[in-house]
C-alpha cells in the first residue's frame, strides 16, 4: 500500500529546498536595502538635495546585508533554544544576550564597510551604536520572531509527515497480519483435504499436493504487495479452484465472467480465495449433487464490482468465519468508507457476496 500526503517541497531533495530557501531569504534581503534607498531618495529629492546613487545604494545595501548575515544565527538560535514550556525565562535571557552581542557586531562590521565606502563621514562606532542600537534590536527580535514562525512551521509538517508515515506503517502491519491469519487456516483446509483424498486416491492426493505447491509459490512471491492486478489474483484462484475441482469432481461447476476492461484493476491479493472457499465450504459442499460457483468482476462507475455466488443453502445469519471477516477488515485497512462487502440472497437461492472497491488500474 503506497500513502503519499508529503507536499511537493517535502519530495524535493534537501540540499535543493534549503538551496532554493536561502535563495529566497537572499532575495527578501535585497528588497529591503532597495526601498530603503527609494525613500532616502525621494526624501533628497522632496528636500531639494541631490541623489548620491553610487553612495546611497551600496550604503543601504551595507546596512541591510550586515544584519542578514545573522541570519544563520537566529536558527541556531531557535534550534538550540527553543521558547518552549519549561525553559523559556532561561532561553529568553539566552536569546537576549545573543541579539545584543549580534546586534554590536553588526554595527561594528557596518561602520567598518561605511568608511571604506564614504571616507568623509565620522564613522563613529559609539556615536552610531548609541543612535541605532535600540531600533536595530527591535529589527533583530523581528527577524527572530519569523524564524520562530518558520521553525514551528518545519516542525508541524515534520510531525505531520511522520504521522502520516506511522499510520501507513501500522496500516501495512495490520494487513500483513491479517493476510498471515488467512493462510495458515487455508493451508489447514487443504492438507485436511489431501489427508482425506490419500485414503482413496494417492494419484489425485499428489496432484493435489502440486497445485498447492504452485499456489503457495504464487503467494510468497505477492507477500510483500497490499495489491495486485486482478488478473494476477485470478491466476492465484485459479490454483485453489483446481485444488478443489479434484477433491469434489463433477460436483464442483464454474463460470467465472470477468470483463476485459477490468483484468489490470488493483486488488488485495488472496481477496478471492476466502469469498470462493466460504462459497464452497457453506454452499456448495453441503448441497447433494452438483453446485454452481459463479465469479464475476465488472467495472461500475470508479468502482470495481466483484461477485461470488454459490446455488447453495444461503447464508444462514451466523458467524462469518475467519476468512470473510478478515477480508472485511483487509478491505477497510485498505480503503476505508469507499469499500464495501455485502452478503446477499442469490437469486434462484444460495448466497452472493459482492465487494466493491475504488477501481484503479495497474
């Protein structure tokens, strides 16, 4: 069974996203020092002083790229020191004196590219400190405050996919244990019957013990898939239905009838096999004389239709067994409310069993 909710960013390789991130984060920096030089500009402008783009522009962009570069250290920051339950005076006061450390060293890197860039200004790192120091920590803590919002982001979908991981992992346990019950008790049926057969007729009880082999040889091979192309399980019950045409002869008469349209739909494998032997055990070997087993599958709108019906006594309102209500719950591991199993009259007497699945072709 294949789950897959992860978005799109998720199946994406991770040296990519976090690429294809800081590409983004590289861009939303050069936006700011871009509209920040627009208003100084427009500012001189209004004033009636002149435009020094060649000095303006590299300044601004100074400014902006000086306080990005402590990017990384705000992830580190939230990464390492989460505000969460328990601890968040102590991070708080972490988080406090790291921002004013970063909050200094940008300063001290800005003044140091500042007179570099206009060697006429007094490029003061106190004087400049003292002026900006406050409104560049609120810029600092915003900035951290978006982290924030980004890492819990990251964290919900990580928790989000890793449920999601769990609940297909659980999904496939419980049909891998429910396949597992059916076959010891359909292995059990058969060796009960080739004990019975070799008392009569080795030659029919060797045969027997073949078509087992082949078909225990089909299921391993299918052990590890929660589906298969219908043609694939009609060739696993076409192994049972020669195992049970020798142990009942003339009494045992099939017609299967199976659209061509709908030979690749996905169905659970070993899907049949319960529905045909409860047919027989409950229909038609209690029947005197020969009985009819009919197998139809027909597509019918986005479902796939499939249905087994024995001429037999019918159901009698009892207990389903082990393979009928193991196949009712394999179904709604599988497919949840878009699945059904019906038990129904036949008409002309015996018991129909019709399934009803989403039809999806292989």
């Amino acid at each position: 069974m294949t789950v897959s909710t992860a978005p799109a960013t998720m199946a994406a390789p991770l040296p990519l996203r976090r690429a294809l991130w800081w590409l983004i984060a590289l861009g939303i920096w050069t936006i700011f020092p871009l509209l920040s030089a627009l208003q100084e500009a427009f500012y001189s402008a209004y004033v009636g002083r002149d435009i020094a783009w060649r000095e303006l522009l590299p300044l601004r962009i100074a400014d902006w790229y000086t306080c990005a570069l402590f990017t990384p250290v705000c992830f580190w920051l939230v990464r390492r020191f989460p505000l969460q339950r328990g601890m968040w005076i102590r991070n708080a006061a972490v988080h406090l004196t790291v921002i004013s450390m970063a909050v200094t060293l940008k300063f001290a890197i800005y003044v140091d590219v500042g007179r570099r860039l206009r060697p006429a200004q007094n490029w003061r790192l106190d004087t400049i400190l003292a002026r900006g120091f406050v409104s560049e920590s609120i810029a600092f803590w915003a900035l951290l405050g978006i982290v924030h919002a980004v890492e819990y982001h990251r964290r919900y979908r990580e928790r989000e996919v890793h449920a999601v991981r769990l609940e297909a992992e659980l999904a496939g346990a419980r049909l891998d244990a429910l396949t597992a019950q059916l076959q010891p008790h359909f292995l059990f049926n058969t060796l009960h019957s080739v004990s019975t057969l070799m008392r009569r007729d080795v030659d029919a009880a060797e045969e027997m013990l073949a078509h087992l082999g082949d078909l225990l040889h089909r299921t391993l091979r299918h052990r590890d898939s929660h589906e298969i192309p219908l043609a694939e399980e009609l060739e696993l019950l076409r192994h049972y239905l020669d195992i049970m045409k020798i142990r009942f002869q003339d009494r045992l008469v099939e017609r299967i009838s199976i659209e061509d349209s709908v030979r690749s739909a996905l169905v659970p494998p070993f899907i049949l096999q319960p529905l045909v032997e409860n047919a027989i055990r409950h229909g038609i070997a209690r029947k005197p004389g020969a009985g009819l087993l009919e197998i139809a599958a027909r597509r019918a709108g986005a479902s796939l239709e499939i249905t087994v019906r024995d001429d037999g006594e019918g159901f009698n309102g009892g207990s389903e067994g082990v393979g009928l209500s193991n196949t009712r719950r394999r179904l709604e591991e599988l497919y949840g409310r878009q699945q059904s199993l019906e038990l129904l009259p036949a008409e002309g007497g015996g018991l129909l069993v019709r399934i009803t699945i989403p039809f999806r072709p292989s």
